[in-house]
C-alpha cells in the first residue's frame, strides 16, 4: 500500500487539446478537517488507510497542496438538462487530480468536487455544501454495496468556511473516485460548437484508455457506442429494479462507462410509486421512477447526435433500435432474481403485472416487500399480508406464485439464500440519510455518516460483530420508512 507522497499519478486527460480543459488548481482553504474516510475507497488506488491520520491528508484532498505527480484540470462539457440544450457548463467546481493506478494496474480518476470556481463556474463560488457532499459519498457506497455501477469515494474534506445558498451553509470537499469523467456532454459540447475535430479527439482518448481492444478496427466508433449504449441499458435496469431514482438524468450526468455519475437529489422508492421523482424542481416528472429507461434512450440519441461525423447516422439509428430489448430482457432478468425465478414466460409476466399493480395499490414499502417474499411459503411471512387492505388479493397472488415456484425445482433453501443475496435488508433511505446530515451540520457528529457507510458496504445480511463494533440496531435501520417522512423530496442543491 502506498503512502500519499507515491501515489501513482499520472493524468492523461491533459495531454488532450486544451479546449477540452483548463488547467487549474484548487483553491486553497482555511483549516480543512477530514469528515468520514472510506478504506474501499483507499483500497481502490492502493493508498495506505493510515495515511488518513496524517495532518497532510486533509491538506492534500482539500486542494491546499498538490500531489505529487498530479496535474489539476477543469474538464470542458455542455449537455441537456430536463430536454434544453445548456452549452454554458464545464466543471465549474470540480478539479480532476489526475488518474492513479493501483498495484493491479486499474486506473481510477481523483476528483475534487466543491475545490473553487474555474472559468466554467458562471459566477459561482465553485464549491460544494456538506450536506451534498454527504449525500454523494454514501450514494456511492450504497449503490455500490448493490452492486450498481457507480463512482465512490475517498472522504468528504469539511471547509470552515461558511457558503451561501438559500442561507449560509457548510462546505465540504468530496473526494470522488471513478474510472472515468467523461460525460455525454462532454462530446455535445464541441459537436455544437462544430468542431469535429475534437469529438474525434475524445472518442478516440475514451477508446485508447477503456476500450484498447477495438482500438484498430474499423468500425470502432459503431462499436463504442454499442457497448456504451449496453452499459447504460444495465445500469438503468439496475436502477429500476432496486427502486432507485437518480432524480437529474442530464446528458451532462451520463457517464460514457456507464456509472451512476453526479448525484443531487436522488432518491429510493419508499412505496412503489413510478410518478415518484426526488427531485421537487421536476414538476412534470421528465426524470421519474417510470420514466428512467426511456430517458436512458433519449440521452443516447443525443450523444449520438454528436457522433454523426464517425458513425453513418443510420448505423446509430439501427444501434439505438437495440436499447429497448437490451434493456427489456435484462430489467426482466433481474425482477426473476427478485422474485427466485428462473423461468420467465408468459406466466412471469402476467405475475409481474398483477404484482406490480397491487404494490401501487397498497402502502407496501417496496424493499422489505420482496425481502420478506424470501421466507414465502415455509418460513416466518405472516407480515406480507400486513400492508394490503384486501387479503384475499395478496393470497390470490402467492398462490400463483407458490405455482411458479414449484416449478422451479429449488428448494426453499435455496430459494431463499438466492433472494436473499439480491434483495437488501438495508437501504440508503432519505429520512436516515437526513439524519445524517443534520447530525453533521447541526452537531458536528459525523459518526452516523461512518455508521450507514459501514451498514451499506452489505447491504444483504446481518454482521453481529461489525453492527456491535459500530452500535448499529438492525431492525432500526431496516424497518419502514415512517409515514410522515415518505417520498421525500430535495432541491437540486442538496
């Protein structure tokens, strides 16, 4: 493991044209203090988790010193955002260190969002709120402990000094980890500006570093965004599975490897709900639960747009043509795993529809739903039946699905151990993660934001001494969302 001084930095990035970037430094800050430090997220770029005591370690990630070997950059970029093309965005807080490769040769991007205001900042301070950068760095955990795409984190960085949103407010660096920052965006920007050149330029850098492999064909940009378009498929069948919404699905928060990328005001479903949005600016619901995959699509013909002068415009149509069945069968896939079924014909799906309408139709929290399902038939389910006003429509429905069962030839077992390890006890609810937060601003106690980080590195599974080392309640932390705190919501500033 390495120490902070030899880290292996190198950045990449900026030997690219410098329209595609601004070469900046953070801007330093008075007396930076270290908020939560995540050891994944150290084990990831093969830094010593010790190094985190150190004085310098704060200093460092707070942008008040320069690591060796890193190169600090601003990233150019426009995109969409809720369907308006906005060509005045661009890293406007955040600064790309730099890549560092671990000791399994893996590159991750070191980020520092909220370090001050580049020439993209559009008059803003350039930093981020603590209560933001806690909310992204245990997104980060939380989707990754389900085993979703998603960036991660080093550590949330506190800054004394007070910024200003609707009132003055805490600010915070987040230390952000991903294997890339290239957004869809980030090739609209110089499509729109017509300078085809440089969407050659990145296609070509993004190709070189995450897909060496077609490098020499001749069909690699086609290739490209077929594997882009699969990845982002994925990763939004993810999403709609675990009831997860991203709440701000802008071209410009699409990431070309297929991360859940930028997080403001996300949310997971509390009941199954798809008009829910966490996001209370979308009065017309552009980024709800029901309406992600076909966002997905969209942003897709989008870049591809931007794409047109490498890849023949009837090429992306016929790739684009294969989004929706990607999507379609791997969403299914993963509702069969749900539910500890294999066989998904047309009995699955008619089970899906009626199930799917009885969740909307009942106060039935969503995630302990299909946790519950597990012990269905032979093992303590008595409250299923709880949520649902009419009885016999819930029995009606395990009894279809008790048929379905059988025919899998699985043991209860077996079943259960399979459902279990795909649908979580644990879930990064908007009222615990409130909770957090205000801990945090209010009183200075980060210990919740290590508590819920450590409860969703696994999700799926009780770990008495981890829960007794930390002081965690499991049913606490799994239990329902209480009724007065459903559906919350957020500005896009949080």
């Amino acid at each position: 493991m390495n120490k902070l001084n030899n880290l292996n930095f190198t950045n990449t990035f900026i030997d690219l044209s410098p329209e595609l970037y601004q070469a900046k430094s953070p801007d330093p800050v008075v007396e930076p203090y270290l908020v939560d430090f995540n050891p994944e997220g150290a084990e990831l770029i093969g830094l010593d988790p010790v190094e985190s005591r150190r004085p310098e370690f704060a200093e460092y990630f707070a942008g008040n010193k320069l690591l060796p070997g890193s190169q600090p950059l601003a990233m150019a970029y426009s995109g969409h955002q809720f369907g308006s093309y906005n060509p005045r965005l661009g890293d406007g807080r955040g600064i790309l260190l730099g890549e560092v490769t671990n000791g399994n040769g893996h590159k991750w991007d070191i980020h520092l969002k909220g370090a001050g205001p580049t020439r993209f900042a559009r008059g803003f301070d350039g930093r981020a709120t603590l209560r933001s950068s806690i909310r992204e760095y245990l997104a980060g955990e939380a989707l990754h402990g389900l085993n979703i795409p998603t960036t991660r984190s080093l550590a949330i960085i506190g800054i004394r000094d007070l910024i200003y949103r609707e009132t003055p407010e805490l600010a915070a660096v987040l230390v952000r980890i991903s294997d890339s920052h290239v957004r869809f965006g980030s090739f609209e920007l110089f499509h729109y500006t017509n300078n085809p050149n440089r969407v050659t330029e990145l296609a070509d850098y993004v190709i070189r570093h995450h897909h060496p492999d077609i490098e020499n064909e001749s069909d690699k940009y086609q290739i490209f965004f077929r594997r882009v378009l699969h990845k982002t498929a994925l990763l939004i069948a993810k999403w709609q599975a675990s009831g997860f919404v991203h709440g701000v699905m802008n071209t410009d928060n699409m990431c070309v490897t297929g991360v859940t990328f930028d997080y403001g005001p996300y949310g997971f479903i509390d009941r199954f709900d798809p008009r829910y949005t966490p996001n209370h600016s979308d009065t017309n619901g552009r980024y709800a639960l029901g309406q992600q995959a076909e966002i997905g699509y969209w942003n897709l013909s989008k870049w591809g747009e931007a794409l047109c002068h490498l890849i023949d415009p009837e090429d992306i149509l016929e790739e684009l043509t294969q989004y929706q069945p990607t999507y379609n069968k791997i969403y299914r896939d993963l509702m069969g795993q749900k539910l500890g079924l294999g066989i998904l014909d047309s009995e699955f799906t008619e089970l899906m529809g009626n199930l799917f309408q009885l969740l909307h139709n009942n106060p039935v929290d969503y995630t302990n739903f299909f946790r519950a399902l597990s012990d269905y038939p032979e093992g303590n389910h008595a409250g299923i039946f709880l949520p649902f006003s009419n009885r016999k429509e819930i029995e009606d429905w395990l009894d279809r699905y008790r048929r379905l069962i059988e025919r899998e030839g699985t043991t209860f077992e077996e079943r259960k151990q399979a459902m279990d390890g795909v649908n979580p006890k644990f879930l990064l609810r908007q009222y615990l993660l409130q909770r957090a937060i205000d801990k945090a601003v209010k009183e200075a106690d980060f210990s919740e934001i290590e508590r819920l980080r450590v409860l969703l590195q696994d999700p799926f599974r009780d770990r008495p001494d981890i829960f007794k080392k930390y002081n965690i309640d499991p049913e606490y932390y799994a239990s329902d969302t209480p009724d007065s705190m459903q559906g919350m919501q957020l500005s896009c500033s949080a």
